[in-house]
C-alpha cells in the first residue's frame, strides 16, 4: 500500500498558511508534494476524530500545578450549510441571535502569558445526549486524571450550575464563576433573592448561594450596561484583582477569535460529521502552532500569517509575469 500524500501536519500547516480560501481543492493546488484534493478529503476521513492527540502535543507546554483552567462555549458559523451534518441552531454571540452552526465547547489553559487549549467537544445532543454541562464535567475529570490542580477554574454564568460547582468543592479546586443576575442568594440571613436585587455597598460581600453554601459575591459594574455577578471561593479580592479574574476568563475569547479568523475553524465545507470533526481538530492544532509562536517569539498570530503571504508577494513582485505591454521600459 503506497502511504498518503498527505499527512496532519500537511493540513494544519495549510491552514496556517492560506489567507483566507480553505478547500482541498485550493490545498491541492499549492502542495509541494502534488497531492491531488483526494489526499486532502481522505485525510479528513482518515483520522480518527478524538481529543488525545491534541493533549500529546501540548502535554508538555502546559504547567499542572499552576495556571487557570477556563471553560467556553463558541458557534462555529454554518449560515449557508443546512445539509451538513453537526449543524444546528445555536446563540451567537457575533451575531447576537440564534444561528445555524457547530457548537465548539473548549478547555483552555492559561497562566496569563500563553492560552493553550487542552480538550474539546463537539455539541451534539441529539445524537449523544449529552448536554453543554455535560460536556463541561467530562473535560473537567479527563483533566484531573491528568494530574491537573489549576490555581482557579473560570467560566460563564451557562456553566454555574449547582451540579458543576459541588464538583469543583469536592475536588477543593478554587473558582471565581459567573452567576446570571437572577440566582438566588442570602447575604445576610433575611431570605434567599436574586443577586441583582442584593444591596450592594461595596463590590464585594459574602453570600450563601441557594442549594450550595458560603461564598463569596462579587458585582462588576459595565458602564451604562448591567451590572456582572461572580462568585468564588477567594475572599478579600479587591476591585484590581477581580478584574484580572476577568481578564484571565477573557483568554478564551482570544482563543475563539484566532480559531475562526488565523485557523479557519468555521470554513470547511464537508457536509459529513467526521470530516468536521477533524478539520476543527486539525485548526484546534493550528492555533497552538501560532501561539507557541508567538508566545516565544512576541509576534502576534496575526503578524506572522501575515508573514506568511509578505514573502510570497514580495517574490512575485521581484518577478512579476502579468503584463499590457511587453516592454523594458521602467515607465
């Protein structure tokens, strides 16, 4: 059996290279090994579409001691391809409204320098059964067994369920977590109320979080806009620090961004499940490619695409081929 002509590491590095056109038809055209599309949509169907690999790759860049643990949710946009499979409707928060698209679920890892992605899911209810919180605990213990002891977990309000944080208490993990305004909570033993219906003196004050326990509360004013609520098991956080709490929830929205505009998460126009899977796998690896580089180097992901078609520019133009007139003339 001859071996394929086209390997992973083939795909993730057309990725990182193409600026903006993602097809196997477009990769076909630009490899050096003459690969025709074929190589390209056999791979995809090729491999096997599962996380470890990703965690092979990064095991080694990621500190289990330290560092914070962060949990999000992104739709990988589909507008146009109601056929193909994985797609359903899901909020989007580009879009502000509900959209037909694959819902990514990720696990990102960050000690607020480099943002490493460590796991994955794919949302697809209807087929697994299992939900977004679901999801969220699955990673979250494929993370335990390996050996992670985060110095905080960080997530949105979607994920502090009751469920989900006596997880993290059993495991005496610390998290400072969103909390949608109409959770009930007691501050001050006169009755459980929404949290946004607490009186607030300063930003900060312990609460007993309904069906949980003690914690301690924290309010985030947003301007003109609602106010934020978060909960955490660290006390006496100053208003400095919360936002840095924030700040570090924040890496996963960079994460999302890369993923779609650097490494082309969402332009895959395969119509079967596998092919998806693996091609968002494929970008998930992009990404750490491009932030590795980045973090030891301090060029931004962005720039060093950029790069990429610099040079190619620059070589046509040091040997241009397209022509009105042919001429000598320096006109």
């Amino acid at each position: 059996m001859n071996p394929p002509k086209c390997r992973a590491e083939d795909y993730i590095q057309w990725l990182i290279a193409s600026p903006k056109t993602v097809s196997c038809t477009q990769a076909a055209q630009v490899s050096p090994q003459l690969a025709a599309h074929d190589a390209y949509t056999r791979l995809l169907d090729r491999l096997e579409p599962e996380t470890a690999t990703l965690w092979d790759e990064v095991q080694t860049l990621v500190k289990l001691q330290t560092g914070c643990l962060i949990c999000d949710d992104t739709t990988l946009d589909k507008l146009y391809g109601p056929h193909i499979e994985l797609v359903t409707r899901h909020w989007s928060g580009k879009h502000k409204a509900v959209v037909q698209g694959i819902n990514l679920i990720t696990l990102l890892w960050t000690d607020g320098d480099i943002a490493i992605p460590v796991d994955f899911r794919i949302f697809n209810k209807d087929k697994d059964g299992l939900t977004k919180n679901d999801h969220l605990r699955q990673m979250l213990e494929t993370a335990r067994q390996r050996g992670f002891e985060p110095e905080r977990v960080l997530w949105d309000s979607w994920y502090s369920s009751l469920e989900n944080l006596k997880l993290l208490r059993g495991w005496e993990w610390p998290f400072f977590v969103a909390l949608k305004s109409n959770r009930q909570v007691d501050p001050d033993g006169q009755g459980n109320r929404a949290i946004s219906d607490v009186e607030w003196t300063e930003h900060s004050q312990r609460g007993h979080l309904k069906g949980f326990g003690w914690l301690q509360m924290y309010q985030v004013e947003h301007g003109t806009e609602d106010a934020r609520y978060f909960v955490g098991t660290e006390e006496g956080l100053c208003e400095a620090a919360v936002k840095q709490r924030q700040e570090e929830a924040n890496q996963i929205e960079g994460f999302h961004r890369g993923l779609k505009q650097e490494c082309h998460a969402e332009r895959c126009q395969a119509r079967k499940e596998r092919k998806q899977r693996n091609h968002i796998g494929l970008a998930i690896r992009a990404f750490v490619r491009l932030e590795v580089h980045r973090y030891r180097t301090g060029i931004s992901r962005f720039e060093a695409k950029a790069s990429i078609l610099r040079a190619a520019l620059r070589r046509y133009l040091a040997d241009p081929i397209f022509f009105l007139y042919p001429s000598t003339s320096t006109a």
